[in-house]
C-alpha cells in the first residue's frame, strides 16, 4: 500500500508540473492574461485539466498512505515542471535551474517532515471563518500592491506567494469541510479565493518567471496552510530543538533555492517569439 501510495503522489505530481506548465505557457504567450481570455485557450485548459487529475490522483494516494509520505512526495512537481516548461519553450533546462530546484525540493520535504500529524476533527466558526478569509484576502492584495512596482523576478514571486497564501486558505477550508463541523456557507465560501488564486497565478505565470512563480506558489501554499491549521484549527507546530533546528535549516534552504532559481531560469518568450 505504501508503495502503490507512493506511486500515484510522483504520478499525481507529473500531472500537475505539466498542467502548470501548460498554463504558464499560455499565459505568458499573451498580453491578455485574464482568466476570462484563458478559460477559451484549449492549451489552458488541457493544462487545468492536467492539475485537476494531478489533485485527484494526490487525494487517492491520501487513501492508501500517510501525509508524511503523500506530501514530500507532491514537492517532486516542482522537478517536473521546469522540464516540462523547457520542452514547451523548445529548450533544455539548465542546470542551474534543476540544481535549485532540487535545494528548494530538500528544503520543502524538510519543512513538511517536521510539522507533526493532527487527528482531531477540525472545526471552524464563523468569526473565525470570516477571519480567514479576510485575513488570507488582505495579504493578496498587499502582495499584489507591492508586486505591480516590483522588478520581474520579483513581481512573478509575489504574485505567486498571493496566490499560494490563497489556495492555503482554500486548504484550510476545505480540511474543514472534509473532516469536521462546518456551516453551509462554508460551501459557497471555498470557490472564491480558489478562483482568485487562479486569477492571481496567471499574472504571475505571464511575467514569465514560470520556475520561481512555480517554486513560490510550492512554498507559500503548504506554509500558509499549516499556520492557518495551528492558529484556527489548533493543529501542532513542531516542538523541541530537533524539530526547531531542522525547520530553520529547511526554510533556509527554500529560501536559497528559490533566490538561486530567479537568477537562474530564463525569462519565457515573448508572445512574439512564441508565435514564431
């Protein structure tokens, strides 16, 4: 079971690095990168329905493993997508692009490793809720603010980290729905900042740093998710100077990986030359 668990969380993995590939590819090809444009590219679209089996497949591999292996094991979509990125751009990787990757792969299995599992059922009110999704909203768009004078790099990264804080907002909720108390309109709440994540991640892919929009959204997403958890859900934060020091030394390497990772993966082409 372990195995099979494996297996399907590295094949859940490929599928989402080529779907965010395929998107990114799309996005950066043109100057019109809103959603409502994209949802009538079929590359776009193939590649949503690429993250869409990637997700399913991470969910059925939840069935059968851990978290602890299940969730290491999703990291790997960040080896695949830089591949997958350059096949499209009709380019070999460099590198210097898989080096950091790899460095920022280490440091996220690190950090997922120390956060300890949580059996309790979850439960959310509706103050807290709402504090959520204001809370997880009013940084998006202060990230969004910064991100519009920010130089490429910069920008694509920010926007990444918007939509990554977002969808782990989205995480939290949905941890709710499936596994403890909620309200109705819970249901209706968990769309919204899904799909202005999206929203949000297509302008940083159309930057056209696709390696560290990708690596941003990889390191923001579970972060944010897992202090969500341990403000609202009182889920456990690693304990003790093992666990202290391995975190530390995770997020450093995240840190260095994805700084490596901006001055080493080249911009996307120009909706010009892509046409070409």
């Amino acid at each position: 079971m372990t195995v099979l668990a494996a297996g399907l969380a590295l094949l859940g993995s490929l599928f989402f690095a080529l779907g965010a590939a395929l998107q990114q590819f799309e996005a950066a090809s043109t100057s019109r990168a809103g959603l409502g444009y994209l949802v009538r590219r079929p590359r776009w679209l193939l590649g949503g329905l690429a993250i869409a089996g990637g997700t399913a497949l991470h969910i059925v591999a939840l069935k059968y493993g851990p978290l602890t292996l299940v969730q290491p094991m999703g990291v790997a979509s960040l080896l695949f997508a830089l591949p997958c990125a350059a096949a499209l751009q009709r380019r070999r990787p460099r590198p210097g692009e898989l080096a950091s990757a790899a460095v920022i792969a280490i440091g996220l299995i690190g950090l997922v490793l120390v956060v300890p599992e949580h059996g309790g059922n979850p439960h959310l009110s509706t103050r807290e809720a709402v504090t959520l999704l204001v809370t997880a909203a009013g940084a998006a768009l202060a990230l969004w603010a910064v991100a519009r004078r920010a130089a490429p790099a910069a920008r694509a990264c920010l926007l990444a980290v918007g939509a990554g804080v977002l969808y782990g907002a989205t995480a939290t909720l949905t941890r709710v729905l499936v596994d403890g108390d909620w309200q109705l309109w819970f249901l209706f709440a968990v769309p919204m900042p899904a799909v202005i994540a999206l929203a949000l991640l297509q302008r940083a892919y159309a930057v056209g740093h696709f390696g560290v929009a990708f690596a941003a959204l990889q390191v923001a997403d579970p972060l944010t998710a897992v202090a969500f958890g341990a403000l609202l859900l009182g889920e456990p934060l690693p304990t003790g100077a093992a666990s202290t020091l391995t975190a530390l030394a995770a997020a450093a390497l995240t840190a260095a990986g994805t700084v490596a990772l901006a001055r080493n993966t080249p911009m996307s082409p120009s909706p010009e030359v892509t046409a070409r």
